[in-house]
C-alpha cells in the first residue's frame, strides 16, 4: 500500500502521522511543493493526505501549481481512496470538491477546544463531546455539496467535514509534535498578534506532554478510522 502526501512547507510535516502509517504497512511518498511539483497517478495512490500551509487555496497566480493539485486531490476522492486534509488540506479538499475558501471573522492560533457536531448518520467519525486541540488558520470554507460537519468551534464554525466515509477534512491540527509546534512558531509568530483567539508564544509552547498524546491518539483514531475504509 502507498500513503502519499502533499507538503506546502518545509516546517508542516506529516508529526505523528508517519509512525502511524509505517505501522499500518504503507510505503510513504510525498510531493513537496517547495521543491518539486511532480505528482503521482490517482490510481497509484492508496491513501492521500494533504498538509497545511501559510498560503491560500486562492493564491493560485502566486502558487500555479494549486490548480494541478486541486484537480490531482479530486480525482483522488472520486477513486474512493481514503483523504485527509488538514488546515490548508481541508480547504483544498473542500475547494476542489466545489466549496468556497474565504477568511474567518477571527484567526485561531494555539491550544483552543472544538465541540462535536451531532449526526443522525451511524457511519460518520465521532470525536468527543468538546476537546482541545492546536490550531493555526486564518480562512475557513463552506461545506462541500453532501459533506457532513462533524466539528465546530465558538470562532470558527466548520473545523472538521466528512464526505461519504472515505473523506475527513480538519482545519486543526491533531498531528502536532513538540517539535512541530516549536517549528510552526519560529516560522509563523508573525501572526501572533494579541486576539481573542490568538494565544501567546510561551502559552502555546508550554503545553504538557499530556495534551501532544492525547490529540495524536485522536489523529490514530481517525487513520484507523479512513484506513479500515480502504476498499
């Protein structure tokens, strides 16, 4: 099996991800946009994850290599193939899934909580009823047309979407490392201005060890979860 993902930024990483994927038995590949804008075949991949990244879905006449990916992204999902996007990934699956990508009202930057949405459907991911999580955007998105939201927040209401049972679209980050979030805030604390969603440098980097296990584990709950999927 071969896991690919799309990295926009040498400091956004697959975190606690990789280890979960080697375990699983995937060989991972990557397109790292910074570098090379070389794609593999739809058919060639068993499981797509997409990255985050400081730029826009919209930044297409700064970034011409959005519209390749876009259109790679869809004909992804279409196959069946297990998606995961995160942050920027969501907006692009969302996006290329004919959703709009626009600015939130506020950004949310650090360890804030995100709440359950409710569904009638049995077969959509649960998370539980509140738990806190990292986040770093600034723009959110409508749904895509049959997406299902399964997360929502006070600042931003769409964190998480699921489409059909093979697609997760999350604006936080539950792959986060210590490192990682050391990384993201030497590279982004330009944005770490004071707002009621916006938590200090120091605030961020001092989160206990707690908090980094108990988001990845949640992030191996949803692998699990699009991987079992996997037709």
């Amino acid at each position: 099996m071969r896991a690919h993902y799309l990295q926009h930024v040498p400091f956004e990483g697959l975190g606690s991800i990789d280890p979960w994927l080697r375990n699983a038995g995937y060989e991972i590949t990557s397109t790292q946009f910074y570098e090379s804008k070389e794609l593999p075949g739809a058919e060639e991949v068993d499981f797509l994850v997409a990255m985050g990244g400081p730029m826009s879905v919209n930044d297409e006449q700064d970034y011409p290599w959005l519209v390749d990916e876009k259109r790679f992204m869809k004909r992804v999902i279409e196959t069946g193939t297990p998606t995961l996007g995160i942050c920027l990934g969501a907006q692009l699956i969302a996006d290329s899934m004919g959703a709009e990508v626009f600015p939130n009202i506020v950004k949310e930057i650090g360890w804030l909580p995100i709440q359950a949405v409710k569904s009638a459907s049995t077969d959509v991911f649960r998370f539980p009823g509140e738990i806190e999580v990292f986040h770093w955007h600034g723009e959110t998105f409508s749904l895509p047309p049959a997406a299902v939201r399964i997360a929502e927040s006070k600042g931003c209401e769409n964190q998480a979407f699921q489409l059909g049972n093979t697609v997760i679209g999350l604006q936080f980050h539950l792959e986060t490392t210590p490192s990682s979030a050391q990384a993201i805030v030497a590279n982004c604390r330009d944005e770490l201005v004071e707002g009621e969603y916006i938590q200090a440098e120091k605030d961020i980097l001092s989160a206990p060890h707690e908090r980094y296990s108990s988001i990845n584990g949640m992030m191996s709950n949803i692998l699990e979860y699009l991987h079992k999927n996997n037709g």
